[in-house]
C-alpha cells in the first residue's frame, strides 16, 4: 500500500471535540483541558514523556508506543505549533516542545506565511504552503518510504480528510463532553462510507476508534 | 525499565493449548492446526507474510505490526526450530522459514548440543545450552540495548516464566479446544499474582491477553 497518511493517538470528547477555539499561550487547547482527553496516554509505559520506568504496558500502551514506528515525518497545522496568528513578528517561537521535540523526524507546519526552516534536536521544522496533496507529496518524499503522520489540530485533520488523503486513523473518544470547541465529526459513523471501523474500549475509559480505507 | 524480556502473538486455545505433542516435519503443531490459532494474524496488513498490500488495519493489526518493533534479538525453544531431537545428525536443516527468516536480528536456539552459527539473510541463528538467566543474557547483549523476544514454544515459554524472567506477555486465545496437547495455562489467571492482565475481545474472534509485571 506504500507510504501511508496516519492519524495517531488523536483525542476527542464524547461529542467530537478536540480543542477549544480560543487558543492562547498559556491554554493551546483553549478551554479544553487535553488532559481530560489524553490522560488515557499520559498514563502508559510508551509514552513519549515519560522517564521513570513505569506506567501500564496493555492496551493503551500499544498506541502511544507506535507513535513513532514507521513514521518518517509530521505535517501539522500552525494552531498545533503554536498560538501566533498572520506573519510571523519574530522567530524567537520554536514550538511548544521545547529542545527536545517527540517528534524526531521533519515536520511539515501548514501556514501561508514563509519563515525560515530550522532543527531543534533531531526534528526539521518546515514551513508550508500549498493544497494539502501538494504538502503530502512534500512529506512522502521527506519520509523516505516510511508513512507520515498527519499530526493535528481538528481543522487540518478535516482538511485532508475532506481532500481524502488519510490512510488510517486512530482517534480516543473520552468520556467527556465539552459541548462547544473545535469538532472532528458528529459522529463517527460519518467515515463509514470511505473507512472500516473497529471500535475497541479500553479499561483506562476511553474507546480508541480505528479506521482504515475500504 | 531496562531491556525487557518480551512473549509476542503467542496463540492458544481455551483450553490453553499452544502446540501438539506429536511434532514432525510435515507437522511443526502436531495434531494443532496453527491456522485455528493465527488465522488472526494472517488477515492484518501487518502479517509478515503478506506481500499484496491488502489486510486489515484494526485492532488485531496493532499487534502483528508490533512484532519486530524495538525487537533485538529473539529466544526459541529447540522445537520451534525444528523437528530434530537428540544430537544434530546433519547440518542441512536451517529451520522453517527458507531463506528470509521472519526475525531480523540474531536468535537464539535452546539446545543441550552444540551446532555452528550459521546465517540466512538479516538472521543469524545461535545454538546455545545454559540456564534461562544465562541465555537472557546473551542474548540481552546481542540485542544491544533493545528488547528481547521470547518466541516460544510452549515449554520455553513456560521454562522462562517458572524462573520469572518474562517481563510482558501477548496471548491471543482463540475461540476453539483441543482437549489435548502443550499446555501454555490451565487459565490465564494462573499467572495474575506476578503479572497485570488486560483482556480485549477482538473482532477477529480472539480474545488478545496482555500481561505486565506488577
């Protein structure tokens, strides 16, 4: 099937929402606590952040492990990088990740406002223009033969959704619901028509949904 | 949590029956059909086997796709290698799996006779006598920092688990009785003093056993 478009470990509410639309520096998820969604993650032994040694290795833990397996680069929207909005007032914003970003591989940040390309650690931050065909091509090529992981937020999940451009997708419905903020579907039985869909629950509380093309 | 000792996509029935007794050439399960076992396996994307770009990318492909991931070297019995008892009569029989072995990285065959590595492709295979703990060991070093596979079968599995060296364990139980055969557990929750258990039914029909050390 060659070089996959994947979306991973991508945490929405009960009502389909993965963040808030009033995103600030000190919220990147606006007024949706991510750890309401994400905890389920937080809490696994593969876990990116995690340097203790511990955390649960069953079902919750084969998700966030395979994070990085296979992938060989990110294309995320500019809300995911960061809360700036229209041309960049300065460069001095390298992300929220600090020196050492999870990701390890280039990303591809979806933006109409050139900046210059810079590497934080062992992840190249590029910044984009273009259709989302024309970014995938960009990062299938970056990518080296292994998949991209199309990393977020809702609105560029959407959009290449919407292009019908995404391979796979795993998406962790928590019990919670925010009733208004940025929504990824109604439902998700709305990608039946293009995706198979196996619903599995996990003990941690959250029902990780997998999709993949029919 | 260092370099684990890992048991992957290990199949038995309800019965908990991995493997029959009567192992021979045309047979490696005995009277146990594997496919009745593994038929969960074979229909993933991730099946080693495949090579038509097809399977499914659900739940029971997380698991197959998982196999070799941080892997660095494997530990197997010497009758998942072959058929053969009692001392090498000849040194023709190079294992099951022709000329590209599934496994990628060196292995490490338990056997009380000595036999000369040899390699075919990306895996070579090592014939080793000595304790479990001093067969981890090499092994943990061959396989440089990563984690170590224990492939089976059923006694090696059991001989690794009575000396408490498994750090995690997958087992897919599939939904048929043998009534007769090698026995992995008369129930899986034999092993709940030592070990967490998740169960996740999947919808291939296997219920998938993940167990972490407490």
């Amino acid at each position: 099937m060659g070089q996959l478009l994947r979306v991973q470990n991508f945490g929405v509410s009960e009502d389909g929402i993965g963040a808030g639309e009033d995103q600030t520096l000190q919220q990147p998820f606006g007024h949706v606590d991510p750890m309401r969604l994400m905890r389920w993650a937080t809490e696994t032994a593969g876990w990116p952040g995690r340097t203790d040694g511990g955390g649960s290795r069953g079902l919750d833990d084969y998700f966030t492990r395979d994070f990085s397996h296979g992938i060989g680069a990110e294309i995320m929207g500019r809300n995911k990088f960061g809360p700036q909005r229209g041309p960049w007032e300065d460069h001095t914003w390298q992300g929220w990740w600090g020196d050492e970003p999870p990701f390890h591989t280039p990303v591809f940040v979806l933006t109409h406002h050139p900046r210059p390309s810079f590497t934080l650690s062992d992840t190249t931050f590029h910044f984009v223009d273009g259709s989302p065909a024309e970014v995938l091509a960009r990062a299938r090529e970056a990518a080296q033969g292994k998949d991209v992981r199309l990393g977020g937020g809702v609105r560029t999940v959407r959009q290449f959704l919407d292009a019908d451009l995404v391979d796979t997708l795993h998406v962790t419905v928590a019990p919670v619901k925010f009733g208004s903020g940025l929504r990824l579907w109604d439902a998700p039985e709305e990608l039946l028509d293009r995706f198979h869909l196996e619903k599995v629950p996990s003990p941690s509380g959250v029902v990780h949904h997998l999709f993949w093309r029919r």
